[in-house]
C-alpha cells in the first residue's frame, strides 16, 4: 500500500462516512491511488478531469454518470462537486494537481463525506 492509499484509508474510509475513494492525477490523467476493491475506469477518470474544465454547468443541470450510475447533482463550484442517487452519493474535489472522488451509501451522512473529503 503505498501513502497515498494509507491517507485515503485513515483519513477517508475509518471515519465510516465514506465507502470508497480514489485519487486521479490532472497531470496524468489517471489514478494514481484507491483505497481497495475501488476501479474507476480510464474513461471515468478522463470525465471527471474534463467536468471542471469543460461540463461543470453541464453537471450542475444534469448530472453526472460514474461507472455506470447516474447521479444527479446537488452542488457544484470550481473546486467541488456533490452528487446524488437513491444508492448513495459521489463527492469529487479538485486541487491544482489531484482529483479526489469518494462514495458513500444511503443512510450515511453525506455532509460529513464532504467535509472529510473537502479536509483531505
């Protein structure tokens, strides 16, 4: 496990607000650390890089698919996005050179997801 992924998993995954999370490199283009059992496709990595430099209004109307469920935006600025579905939520912050995308499951409480994920 490398720090990335150890600073994914103590600072996201043990508060229990969060269920999976992965970091994307802008630069890169890819994730570069997930905490375990968590894949996002190239092709989900690329569109969340592209929705703060292209589709953010896009997203803030319309919403957002990621792997394959649709989530339906709730807020949304230059630095974040707050997504949700009847399954749970997806959160997605941006810093000048990472991406960090996490989930979590219904029943958990989405406001502290996004100020754990916004803290990291």
């Amino acid at each position: 496990m490398n720090q990335l992924q150890a600073l994914l998993n103590d600072s996201l995954i043990r508060t229990e607000h969060v269920e999976n999370a992965a970091i994307i490199d802008i630069k890169e283009r890819q994730v570069c650390a997930s905490t375990f059992g968590f894949n996002v496709p190239p092709e989900n990595a690329l569109n969340l890089i592209s929705t703060f430099y292209k589709n953010l209004l896009q997203v803030r109307r319309g919403g957002l698919c990621f792997k394959e469920k649709y989530y339906k935006c709730v807020r949304a600025d230059e630095h974040s996005i707050y997504l949700q579905n009847v399954h749970g939520g997806l959160i997605v912050v941006k810093t000048k050179t990472f991406i960090l995308v996490a989930t979590y499951r219904v029943g958990m409480y989405p406001s502290v997801c996004v100020e754990a994920v916004e803290k990291l």
